[in-house]
C-alpha cells in the first residue's frame, strides 16, 4: 500500500492539500489520513502537485513512417520514453504501412507495455479502407479482444488516404459503433485528416446524413493547418470531438500549436471536446505542393505534456489545461477507471514539482518514477539480459 502524504491534488478539478491512499487503484483521499497497516510506503508529497496520469490516444507504439521508401519506417515505443513523459495510458495505432506493421505485432507490443508497467490500448484497422482486422471483423474484434477500443487511424482527405467512398465510411462507423455497445466500449472511429480540400466533409455527410451520432469519430490532427483547424468549429458545435496533435513542432504558427488553439476553443465553451495526442513514433513526412516526398521527421510523446504546460505558461489554470490529455480523453474512450483522481479509479498518478516538471509517476498503483529517478525500467533498458522477477 502506498500512502502520498499532503500533495496539492488536481483530479483535475483544484481539491486542495489532501493524502492519497493506494491499495492497487484509489481507496482514499481527504486529508490527515492516519493508516496503520504493515509495510505501508508513505511518500511525503508536500510541495508537489498531483495529477492524473497523461492518456495519449494516438500512438504508433510499432513504429510507423515509410513515406519515403524502407529507410523511413520509424523505430517503435520505448517504454522508458513514456514513462518520462507521464503517460500512464497509451493507445496504439497503425499508419501509413498496413502491410509491413501488422495488428497482430500492435497487439503484442501493447501487451509489452501492459507487461512492463503501463496501460495500453490500441485501434485496429490503419489508414487504408477496407479496415485490416484481427478476427476478420471490425465488430468481433472489439467484442472479443479487450484491448481493442475502436478503429483508426482511417485517413481522408489525404493524398495517402484509400479515398474511401462515403458507403464505405458509414459501414465501417456502424461496425464500429455496434461492437462498442455490444462491448462497453467507445468502438470510436479515429480519423486521420490530411491537408485535402475535403477536410472534414465526410464525417459531416455521414452524421447530417445517417443516425451514427458526432460523439463516434475523434477526428485527428486538426491542427495541421489554419482552414481545417478554423472549419472544426462547425464539428465542434454539432457536439464533435476534435483531437490536436502535439508533435507538430515544424508548425511555425502559434495558433496551430495545440496550447493556443486549446484557449481559443476554452473561450468558445468546448472544454470537454478537445484531446491531445503525440502522434508518437508516427512519421511527420513533408510533400512539396505536386506530392513529391521532401523529407520526414518523428512524432514524440515527450510533446503530449509539453502543449500542456505551455498552456499553463501562458495563463491557462491548471485544473483545465490538464483536460486534453486526462478526463476528456478517458471520457470519449469510454475509459472508465482513468482520467481521474476519485476513490475507485485507477491508480494512475502523476507528481509534479513546482515548475511543473514531472517528478513522480505511479501506474496502476505501481511506482515507476520516483523524485525524478525512474525505479522501473523497460525489458532490455536495465541490463544487458532481461531476468525474470
Ligand atoms: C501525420 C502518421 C501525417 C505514419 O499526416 O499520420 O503524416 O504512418 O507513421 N502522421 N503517416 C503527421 C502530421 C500530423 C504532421 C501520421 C504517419
Ligand atoms: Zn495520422
């Protein structure tokens, strides 16, 4: 059992000075909690901020890339490299390459993470339609396998997309839809916008024109240029959820950043409708105007915390800034027992000093990073062989 003495809590809303109890997920919070049980780890917590930990939705834990030929797939997750950046949660996805990434390798390595300490979750399908399964179906897939929470990430309205026809779109949400009920689960369609004219036409088509609701799709990098990040309003009105994506730091335009469009979209009362993703190990590839690849860079999840406190930076409290990447991402993924701190939630924890740095991370009641020193390592991070525990 784990006892955090005297933190300041943000769950996310401000609760004050109060003690944390941890037998596996959260048993108690007030304050002053006197606990007289054997072996009771108690961490002095005063100074420090505590936090739910960070929920990114959207990354490529296997690696993704490949726009510029063989040399440009990108490497996979680390689980060190999210345990330094805070996140305790993590949905896996495929990209561009549907043939060289498969399901089966992101079932694995998010079974990995789950392994070494964090929680994981993933999407099946990748950019292309017809959807790439598991089972051989979007529904069953969510019906038998647990980590499977939706679809994603399908592309439109990019050059690399499988210009799906609307028909298309619509089956593949219902699927999706269906196997979330018939589940528990959200079975939400994570859609990868490109920079096409179309932007986000065809989801608009689909909701105005079939009884799938807005609240099924969590359109992806709406931040990756001014035209789609100004229509997203319409969405945004119509109840839609919209999710920016951090690693975007080539984007020279303030308002693109996902910090600044986040106020923006606070002052326009969509607090709960906005999440961050990384995009994590995904390719941030760069086509000049005729589609010729013209180089690439990496997403990094280490950008997921960092939109967040720049927020902060530059006069977002707190108690709001942490929602993109806390309780409203566990809301729309229908993650029940994460996104925040309350008695019977999972406890993912996240201390931070008084400049905001990460200091302490706490997964599932386990402690991975300790005053800054990380205490659990990654399969092949600690020595040279791994030993069984
Ligand atoms: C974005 C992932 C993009 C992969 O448009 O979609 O390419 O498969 O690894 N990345 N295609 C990056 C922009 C938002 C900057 C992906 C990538
Ligand atoms: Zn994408």
């Amino acid at each position: 059992m784990i006892l955090l003495k005297n933190a300041t809590v943000y769950t996310p809303e401000p609760a004050g000075r109060k003690d944390i109890l941890i037998a596996g997920c959260i048993v108690a919070i007030d304050s002053d909690l006197v606990v007289h049980v054997p072996n009771l780890n108690v961490i002095d917590c005063t100074g420090k901020i505590a936090v739910p930990g960070f929920i990114d939705n959207h990354v490529h834990i296997v690696g993704g890339g490949g726009e510029g030929g063989f040399r440009t797939r990108t490497f996979e997750i680390s689980f060190s490299d999210l345990v330094r950046a805070g996140i305790t949660t993590v949905v896996g996805c495929l990209g561009t390459d549907g043939v060289s990434r498969s399901l089966e390798a992101l079932y694995a390595k998010a079974k990995a993470l789950e392994e070494e300490g964090v929680s994981s979750y993933i999407y099946v399908g990748s950019y292309r339609v017809p959807v790439v399964t598991l089972t051989g179906s979007v529904i069953r897939d969510l019906v038998l396998i647990d980590k499977v929470i939706g679809v994603g990430e399908i592309a439109i309205s990019d050059h690399r997309s499988s210009q799906p026809t609307l028909e298309e779109l619509k089956r593949l949400a219902a699927d999706a839809r269906i196997g979330g009920m018939l589940s528990g689960k959200a079975g939400l369609v994570n859609v990868h916008v490109g920079d096409g004219a179309g932007m986000l036409q065809p989801l608009l088509e689909i909701v105005k024109g079939t009884e799938i609701p807005v609240t099924q799709f969590l359109p992806t990098h709406i931040n990756r240029n001014s035209r789609l990040l100004n229509s997203s309003i319409e969405w945004l009105s119509m109840g839609g959820f919209i999710d920016l994506t951090t690693s975007v730091s080539d984007l020279l335009d303030d308002e693109l950043l996902p910090w600044r469009a986040f106020q923006e979209f606070l002052a326009e009362g969509f607090e709960s409708q906005v999440t961050f993703s990384s995009d994590g190990q995904g390719s941030l590839p760069r086509f000049d105007e005729k589609g010729n690849f013209v180089g690439l860079g990496i997403g990094k999840v280490s950008t997921l915390y960092e939109q967040v406190r720049l927020a902060v930076e530059h006069g977002t409290p707190l108690e709001k800034a942490l929602l993109p990447i806390t309780k409203n991402v566990a809301t729309i993924l229908k993650l029940r027992s994460k996104g925040s701190i309350r008695v019977g939630m999972d406890a993912d924890i996240v201390l931070l000093d008084q400049d905001l740095n990460i200091d302490t991370v706490i997964c599932g009641g386990k402690i991975l990073m300790l005053n800054k020193e990380q205490l659990v390592k990654g399969t092949f991070e600690s020595e040279s062989s791994y030993n069984c525990p």
